[in-house]
C-alpha cells in the first residue's frame, strides 16, 4: 500500500473506534512531523535511522499514546486490525 492508502485506512479505523476525526487528524500531522524531521547533516530523516520501521505499529503505538493522554481508548483495537 501506498502512503496515502494507509493514511485513509488508519484514519477510519480510529474514527470507528470512537476517536474524533479532528483529532486523528491533528495527531497523524504530529507523527508526520516528528519522523520526518531531518538529521543534522540533512541526509536521513527520522525514521530511516530506526532499524525497523512499521507505519501501522508506529502509528498506533502513538494515537495508544495520545488517547491515554486525551481519555479516549483506542488500544483494543490494535490487535484484532494489525
């Protein structure tokens, strides 16, 4: 699948599992933003540095973490859509 494809994907799983849309959003903005950011001498960006790098498990490992922080649950869903 492509970017934009698991973007969608991950989006509507999260908005049926209760989560605003607004907020999904927002927070895969933030993700986007923080592995991306470039190293120092510009030649990777964060995500290439990992020795592995699953979008799917990153991505709910950090909404688990927003939700915890927001009050919302999200986390039971991960198993059973991985």
């Amino acid at each position: 699948k492509g970017g934009k494809e698991i973007k969608d994907s991950m989006l509507s799983i999260f908005v049926k599992a209760g989560a605003d849309e607004k907020t999904v959003r927002a927070e895969f903005r933030k993700f986007w933003l923080y592995w991306t950011e470039p190293n120092k001498s510009g030649t990777k960006q964060r995500w290439e540095l990992e020795r592995t790098f699953d979008i799917k498990r990153r991505l709910y490992t950090w909404m688990d973490r927003a939700g915890k922080f927001a009050g919302s649950r999200v986390d039971k869903y991960r198993v059973a859509t991985i």
